[in-house]
C-alpha cells in the first residue's frame, strides 16, 4: 500500500467514518467500480463521503474514469445524485483512443493549479484535444447520451433474460453502457469463446463478464451478441452438469 494511503471497506459508512479525521486531505471515490466487477456505490455512502469531506474540509474526488463522460448516459455519473465532488477525473472515451485524460474541478480548487504546474509529454497535444472537442460535439449533437440509456437499457433487459435462464448467472448489475454479470465461476472461458465467435468482453474480478461497448451499439448489434453469449452459456452449463455428473459417487449419496 501506498504510504498515506489508507482503505475503506465498500459501502461501509461506519468504516468511513472512523477513519475519517482532520488529517484526511482527500477522499477517492470510484462511483461505479469498473475493474472490481461494476459495484455501485450507494447514495448512502456517497452522501456520507460528502458530508465528512464537508466537515473536515477535505477534497471528495471522483474517478469517472471509467463510468464517465456518457457511460450511463448522463455526462457525469454523480448527476444521479444530489452530489457533487470538488474534483472529477476523466479518460478513455474523450480521446476516441487517443490518449487523453481531462482533471474537472470546482472554482474554489481551480486557482490552485497554474499552467505548468502539472505536465506529461503527451498530455493535452493538440491532436488528442481536437479529437475530444469532437467527441464531446458528436455526443451533444448526435443526441447519444439519450442512445446510451435506451441501448443500455435493452442490453440490461436482455442480459437479464439470461440470467433468469441459467442459475449459474448470480447477478446483472450496472447502467447505460456500463453493464456487468456475475458468474457463479470464473469467466475467462466464456471470454474466449465470446472472442472466438467475434465478440471482444472482458472479465473482472474473476467471474464477472464485463460489457462497455462503443456509444453507438446498436440494439441490433445488441441482440446478436445476446444470441452468441446465450449460446456459449448453454454450452458452457452442459460442460458443467458433465463434470458433475462424473463427480457423483457412484451408488448415490448419504
Ligand atoms: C476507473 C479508473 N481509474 C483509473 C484508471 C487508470 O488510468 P491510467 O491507465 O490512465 O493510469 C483506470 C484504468 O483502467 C480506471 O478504469
């Protein structure tokens, strides 16, 4: 661990608040944890995080980084909320692959930085920054924040029909184009196979299947997709009953 840097348990307002003092400069938030398996923190723990930074004047900063900037449909996740942090961190889709990554703070922090005081020798070329001028007008005028949400929203109806199939799928979570199931075992195999049939996902914290398509999937992408994974998990859940089956004493069971 990093010295200075200490912990809290997910979602646990108490542990938060006991480790909270006047030695506390800044609390890190990732609102939605993307590479923990899509968790999302509760309004209760974001509020609380609020409050303490308040009291002990703190700063609440928000990684975004992930879950931001269109993700869930809204530019900033924490708009859900009735929150705000003093500083948010952005990244991956502002450069459309270029890398990019934006620090967004209130006015009261702004005047602590000055041009200089904070360089990389990538950071903010003008190529990348041009490319993130279009993207964010693409997601304004192309109206995709509301195509998020409704293309989300399918994929999370249609993930969900899965999950009510196999009861080996334990748990679909998370909003917009930020979507995560939970397997009762470990996902590599599915991700294999998903690439196999053309599909690139991901797996995080070991049996979670994690999906953050492109902006503009389309249902019909969506579906076809839904169509290979159900297969996969159909053949995936045979192998599984087969390896069962051979596990069982021969004679049956006490
Ligand atoms: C939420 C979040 N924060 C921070 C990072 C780290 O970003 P970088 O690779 O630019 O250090 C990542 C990378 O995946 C991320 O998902």
């Amino acid at each position: 661990m990093v010295p200075g840097f200490r912990f809290v348990k997910f979602n646990d307002v108490e542990d938060l608040k006991s480790q909270f003092n006047e030695k506390v400069c800044a609390l890190i938030v990732e609102p939605i944890q993307g590479e923990g398996g899509i968790h999302a923190c509760s309004p209760e723990f974001l509020t609380a995080a609020r409050q303490l930074c308040d009291q002990y004047q703190a700063l609440l900063i928000f990684d975004e980084i992930q879950c931001g900037i269109g993700r869930t449909g809204r530019y900033f996740y924490f708009q859900k909320f009735d929150i705000k942090p003093d500083v948010l961190t952005l990244a991956k889709p502002i450069g459309l692959g270029l890398p990019l990554g934006a620090l967004l703070t209130t006015d009261r922090v702004a005047p602590t930085f000055g041009p200089g005081d904070h360089g990389t020798t990538f950071g903010g070329g003008p190529l990348a920054c041009r490319v993130g001028f279009e993207f964010l007008k693409i997601l304004q005028e192309d109206h995709l924040l509301k195509q998020i949400a409704t293309t989300g929203d399918f994929f999370k109806e249609r993930l969900l029909g899965l999950k009510s199939k196999y009861p080996f799928v334990l748990d679909v979570r998370g909003e917009g184009l930020i979507l995560g199931m939970e397997l009762s075992f470990p996902g590599r195999e599915v991700v294999n196979r998903c690439l196999e049939a053309g599909f690139i996902i991901n797996c995080t914290a070991d049996k979670v299947l994690r999906f953050l398509p492109p902006y503009i999937i389309t249902k019909k992408e969506i579906s076809k997709f839904i169509k290979a994974l159900d297969k996969i998990l159909s053949e995936v859940n045979l192998a599984t009953q087969e390896v069962d089956s051979v596990s069982q004493p021969v004679g049956g069971s006490h």
